[in-house]
C-alpha cells in the first residue's frame, strides 16, 4: 500500500493543525494504521493508532487529550487532529500502516509496520 501524508505546516504554540494521510494500492481495512513523529537528532517515536474499523485508539501519554487520530475507510484515509500544540511537537510526522491481526500493545512499536508514508514537517513555534 502506499501512503501520502500532508497537512504539516508553521503554526504558534496553543494552535491546532490537522494531518491527513491518504493510502491506495490495497484494501485499507486490512491496516491498523498509526502516526509516528522524529525530531531533529531524536528516534522516529511513537504518537497514535486506530484499529482497521477505527474502534480501538491508543496515544502516547504526552498526547492524551490533545490529539485525536481517526479514519475514514470510505475515502482510505486517516487523519491526526492536533489540539493545543506545543513546541516539543515539533517533528516530522510519519503515517504507517500494519497488518498485524489484533490490536495489540505492539502498534507502538515502529517495528510491526509494513508501509511508511514520507514525512509531513510539524513546526510549532514558542
């Protein structure tokens, strides 16, 4: 499968932003699809997952409550609405897709995903 993601951009601490990240090539909802982030000099980290029916969603603790990841598998897109957005959000975001069976505590781990999307740069000024 191929992903596209889109949506980065400059934006002041406290604003929001909305990425999006369009897949094609295969059946969408074989995937668990994830968002990932790396910052300059950091690992690629973990940030969000949706189940293939987008009915179990995991975050990362520093997210929690203002970050929201969703998908539309009419359009074979996922989305990461990005709320009060501070300064350490600042990253290049990655989309990812996995077809591991279950939705398991393994979504976290950058290593369970089959399909990359190319990065959308985040920058969140202070």
């Amino acid at each position: 499968v191929q992903l596209q993601a889109s949506g980065g951009g400059l934006v002041q601490a406290g604003e929001s932003l909305r990425l999006s990240c369009a897949a094609s090539g295969r059946t969408f909802t074989r995937y668990h699809m994830a968002w990932f982030r790396q910052a300059p000099g950091k690992e690629r980290d973990f940030v969000a997952a949706i189940s293939w029916d987008g009915a179990i969603t995991d975050y990362k603790d520093s997210v929690k409550g203002r970050f929201t990841i969703s998908r539309d598998n009419a359009k074979n897109t996922v989305y990461l609405q990005m709320n009060s957005l501070k300064a350490e959000d600042t990253a290049a975001y990655y989309c990812a897709a996995t077809a591991l069976g279950r939705f398991t505590a393994s979504v976290r781990s950058a290593g369970v995903y089959d399909y990359w999307g190319q990065g959308t740069l985040v920058t969140v000024s202070s």
